[in-house]
C-alpha cells in the first residue's frame, strides 16, 4: 500500500486502498466484486488495480464492466498480488506466486535436507496461495530424500492469525517425526493483533515445553516478521517486495492512463523479485561435489599410447631391417623412418593428458603435465609433417627434372632444410610462450549450486594462452597445406608403389579430422571427459592411419618384390617401367645392369655398346643416370657427376633406344591420364 501511495504522489496523484473485511471467503469474494462495480461507475477513478480473490468472480464481473458502455468509457484494469490472467486484465503486477512456493521447499530441504513430515498452512481466499502450495511439493519431490506431507496438508485457515497458529500446533502434536517442518505460504502465523501481541511466541514455547522441535519456514517479510525471524523465533522467510509492487502498480497505472507504450518480458505480466531470509545451520552437511575426473578413463589414453608406440618401433625396425631393399630405398628409409619418430612423439601427449589432480597425481603434476601437452604433438607434427612434405617435394621435383630431360642433383640436404627450419619457428614460439605466459591448470565449477548455494559439479582444465595457442596452430596448418599443395600437385604420378597417393590420402584424413574434430570440442569445453576421449580416440586413429597408409602398401610390395613375370617380354616391360618409377623417385640402380638383362631378356643386341662407356656407366653404381639426369640419394657418398660430350651423350642415347622408347610410351600414357 505505501509504495502505491508513494509512486502516486511523486507524479502528483492519489492512490486510495480499500478492501473488504470480515466474513467467510464467499462473502470476501462477493464484496470484492461489489466493490470494483462501485469504483468503475466512479468518474473520479481513472484506475483500478485489484488483488483477485477469485478468478471466476473477477472474469465474469470484469465482463460485465466492459460490456457497460453506457456507464463510462473503459478504464484501465489491472491485478496485483494475485492474477487473472484469462480475465482480460490490461496487465498484472506480482511475484510469480508458483517461484515462491519452490523457493519456500527449496529453504525446506536446505533447513531439513535429509526429509521428514512437513504441512502447509495456506487458505483458500485466493489462486495465488493454491499456486505456491504447487511450488512447495514441487520442490519437495526434487529431493532424494523421503518426505511425507500430514494429513489435513494443506490446512485452510482463512487468513485468520489465529487459526493458522492453532493448526501449527496440532500438525506439530500429531505428527510421529521430530522435527516437523511447517511450511506457511502466507504469513499469518506470526502476525499478531493489539489484543494479543506476542502470540507467535507464545506458540513456539508452548511447544518447545512439550520437547516438540518446530521448525518453520513462513512467507513474507513485515517488520514483526523480520523482528521475530532475528530472535530465532523462525528458520526462514520467503518474501515479495509489496513495497516494490505497490511502487510498480501506481507506475503501471499511470502508463496506461496516459496510453503509453508498456514492454512486457511475459504476456502482460511485471514480475517482482523474492526474498530469503534463513538461518544457515552451524554444522552444514557435507557437499558432494562432482569432479568429473578422467581417472576412471586414463587406461584409454594409456592403451592408446602403448598402441602407436608399438607401430612406430614396429615399422620403424622393419624399415631399418629393409633398408636396402628396392621398395624401401625408393621411399627412402630415412623420411620413413622420421616419419616414425614424428608419430612416436605426438603420441607421447597421450600420457601427460591423462593427469588430473586425483590419485596418484597432485596439482603439481597437473601443471607440469600442461606445461608439457602441447610441446608433443608440436615437435611431432613438425618431424612427420616434413618427412611428407620432402618425400612429396622430392616426388615431384624428379618428376618434373625427368619429363624435361634436366640435369638434377637431390640430395638430403635439400630435403632436411624445411624440417629444420620448422622446427626451428616452432621451438622459437613454445619457448615465448613458455616464458612470458605459461600455461596453467586450474580447477572450475560449473554452474548450479546445492541448497547453501555451494558448488556441486568441477571440472579440471589447462589454461592456455588463445594469442600464441592460434600462432603455433596456424603455422602448423600452414605446414599441413603446403603438404597437400605438393600432394596435389603428385595426384597424378604413376609408380609401382603408389607412394603419392596414399600420402595424398593421409594429409586429406588430416585435414578431414581437423574439421570435424575442432566443432566438438568447442561444444564440450566445460566436460573434460568428453574432451579427453575425443583427443585420445580422433589422435590415436590419427597417427595409425598416418603409419599404415605408408608402411602396409611397401610391406605388401617387399614381399611380392621376388615374383618375376614367367615371360621374358612381359618382364623387359616390367624393368623399363621401373626403371622410369625409380628414376623419378631416386633409387640407387645399377644402370647398366638393366640394360644387360633387358637386352638378353628380349634377345636384342647391345654388343655395339663400347666397353669403356659400358665401365663409364657401371662406376656410377650409387646413381641413377637417365638421359643425362644424376640424382644422387645418399649424402654419405661422394658421387661425381659424369662429364659427358655431345658424342658421349648421343652414343648412350642411341644404345638406349629401347629404353628410351619405353619411357615414350610411360610418359605417354601419362599425359593422357592427366
């Protein structure tokens, strides 16, 4: 009432209150509508606002208002405290009576948290009390816990101060548990008259007398509530704010007297805040917090581990084992074998990612763990990414030098330059970042908090720095593209082992991962779970695939290497089309040889060929020579290049018309692929 009275007179109006008093509650609701009817006729009201005793009464008399045209021109409407919303009111100010019956329960279970008995006192003179009674066993289901509403819950009193104190009492007096909780959704019970001052105290230690433990949680707040609530006379209130509502119906008011625009958040509806008030116990209850801890899922990360670290010894032995096998040679033991280490390392921050603060690790070990993730999968990529990236430059380069009949020399040297040189811009960022902003492991809660508003849900995370996180992940995107740029660019080479095209296949999955991966775990930023096995499963079936797309086709293809075709053509064929695959891929080949055997294979004469070129050529045994080109593969070996004339170089051409012919045709059909 003061605050409409309040809000009025800054505006220069006058806010009048009336009500009815006394009766039954059909008489109250009969004078409610009454009354309305009288203040509509009155031409000094511009107006009204009503606390709706009963829905049925106010729509149909609100009807009938509107329906009078000749009594006066309409005038606005609205409810307060308690609604009508089908009525056809012009808007409502009041609490969301529903919200404070929950929050009546929620002051329940956080005074009784492990159940028992409770009533609720309320009264039948309005919807909005059968609407917090709904939110007090709303929120009392919630609980995990037992509880048992008495019989006769809930009570009506009729807003009598009195009669809601004598049914605390004998809710308190029957029921078979102590304490019994009172849950009064209206705050009749400590309100007192001048006959009768101090009843509410009267009331508790009447019972306390009997050894009966009352515990209440009563709504509103007035200033004889809030008096007895500090002398320990109740557990708790949950209040409007009718200052705020009087306040906000005069405004409210005003606006549609002066046909203002009005913004409503819900259908017509301004909501006011509620107030708790609540003795916190001295010895809470324990909170059991859910940590969401990976402990239960590091043998997944660990397994994983243990899976691409035997892959990578495994192909990295056999690699060593095969080295001086054709197949092996022609895909360079040396890339293949970086290859391994390259996927050993970025498989090593498996293990640092499966520590959290649980046992047997401390938070220390949490920070030194993310400190550590991301320099694995960085330095590893870098290794692996190069080794791609030269053998697919090395492909291409010869290929070219080959078709334009160039004379070209590459060797490791020209190969390990990008590795080092990624390398080297990627220890130079993690090492910033490492000193001038760390990574740190921390440990958040996630929204949503028990009934002491204390947190029920963590979750541990390592904290990184987003300016040099995105410069470390673009240059090793950058790396990535100019990988599938040289694979691109190698699509369509033909050789006998494919090598291009299964490397092709490995920076698309690459690729593929990363766009798929990346969505999902933003989404699951807050879950360290879902997180750690996405990291685990989407990187371990990464770095397989990285191995076995390279290494199974070239242990298919060694062991297959020994089977010769039973026709002497067929195998000439053979050789001359290798010839031309390990020439683009420089392997060590004893020129002359070939020529000998495909000489005798399809019983056609060499014998014009001059000894000393025959022995000139035989010298070269650690490199390959074809139309001019040397391509020396092996750093650790010297190898000259040949000084040929013009009448050297046309007398190997002329003795190599068969060869030559068959390189024709090879290049031939390869134009036409592409």
């Amino acid at each position: 009432m003061q605050g409409c009275i309040d809000a009025a007179a800054e505006e220069g109006d006058i806010c009048v209150f009336d009500g009815p008093t006394g009766g039954d509650a059909r008489q109250l609701v009969q004078d409610q509508a009454d009354m309305l009817l009288n203040l509509y006729r009155n031409e000094s009201i511009d107006g009204i606002g009503v606390a709706v005793l009963d829905e049925d009464t106010f729509d149909q008399t609100l009807k009938e208002l509107k329906n009078r045209h000749s009594v006066r021109p309409q005038i606005p409407i609205i409810t307060f405290d308690s609604d009508a919303p089908r009525s056809g009111r012009d808007l409502a100010v009041l609490t969301n009576n529903t919200s404070l019956g929950i929050h009546l329960g929620k002051v329940s279970l956080q005074i009784q948290p492990k159940g028992g008995n409770y009533a609720i006192i309320s009264s039948l003179t309005g919807p909005n009390l059968a609407q917090r009674v709904e939110g007090v066993r709303e929120k009392i289901k919630q609980s995990k816990y037992e509880w048992n509403e008495l019989p006769g819950s809930p009570s009506n009193c009729n807003e009598d101060f009195e009669t809601a104190r004598q049914q605390i009492s004998e809710f308190v007096q029957k029921s078979d548990s102590n304490p019994t909780v009172i849950i009064s959704v209206g705050g009749w019970p400590m309100w007192s008259t001048q006959d009768n001052e101090n009843a509410w105290i009267k009331t508790v230690a009447s019972l306390r007398q009997n050894n009966n433990t009352l515990v209440s949680i009563i709504a509103d707040a007035t200033n004889e509530q809030v008096d007895l609530f500090k002398k320990g006379y109740t557990n708790g209130l949950v209040a409007q704010e009718p200052y705020q509502m009087g306040r906000m119906a005069a405004q409210k008011l005003r606006q549609l007297v002066k046909n203002q625009n009005i913004t409503f958040k819900d259908e017509k509806i301004v909501n006011t805040h509620i107030l708790e008030m609540i003795r916190t116990p001295i010895n809470l209850p324990d909170v059991n917090i859910k940590l969401n801890s990976i402990q239960n899922l590091r043998p997944v990360g660990y397994f994983a581990f243990g899976l691409v670290t035997c892959l990578s010894i495994g192909f990295g032995a056999w690699t060593f084992l095969n080295r001086k096998n054709k197949v092996v040679r022609a895909s360079q033991p040396f890339f293949l074998i970086m290859m391994c280490v390259g996927v050993f390392i970025s498989a090593m921050v498996f293990i640092p990612m499966s520590i959290d603060d649980q046992e047997p690790f401390t938070v220390e070990d949490c920070q030194r763990a993310c400190k550590a993730v991301i320099w694995f999968p960085s330095v590893g990529l870098t290794i692996s990414h190069s080794a791609l990236f030269s053998k697919l430059w090395r492909i291409n380069k010869i290929f070219q030098s080959s078709k334009q009949l160039k004379h070209i020399k590459v060797t490791k040297r020209d190969v390990i330059v990008p590795f080092f040189s990624l390398l080297a811009a990627n220890l130079l960022i993690l090492t910033i970042w490492a000193i001038v902003d760390p990574d740190d492991w921390v440990r958040n809660y996630h929204t949503g908090t028990d009934e002491w508003n204390r947190p029920v849900s963590s979750y541990g995370i390592c904290r990184r720095s987003k300016p040099f996180g995105i410069t470390i992940l673009a240059l090793n995107i950058t790396a990535l593209f100019l990988v599938v740029y040289q694979a691109f660019k190698a699509r369509k080479i033909t050789t006998d082992f494919a090598e291009s095209r299964y490397i092709g296949i490995v920076v698309l999955t690459m690729l593929n991962f990363l766009i798929l991966v990346v969505p999902i775990l933003f989404l699951s930023g807050d879950k360290p779970q879902v997180k750690y096995l996405i990291y685990i499963l989407f990187g371990c079936i990464l770095l397989m695939l990285k191995l076995l797309l390279i290494f199974i086709p070239k242990i298919i293809a060694v062991k297959r290497g020994n089977e010769e075709p039973p026709d002497s053509f067929q195998r000439f064929v053979k050789q001359s089309n290798r010839l031309h695959s390990d020439v683009m891929y420089g392997m060590n080949i004893n020129y002359i040889d070939i020529l000998r055997r495909s000489q005798q294979a399809s019983q056609r004469d060499l014998s014009f060929v001059k000894e000393d070129e025959q022995q000139s050529l035989t010298e070269v045994h650690k490199s390959t020579i074809f139309n001019g080109s040397i391509i020396e593969e092996d750093s650790e070996s010297v190898v000259e290049d040949i000084e040929m004339n013009d009448s050297n170089k046309t007398t190997i051409q002329q003795n190599t018309s068969i060869s030559i012919s068959f390189r024709k045709n090879i290049d031939r059909e390869l134009d036409d692929s592409i």
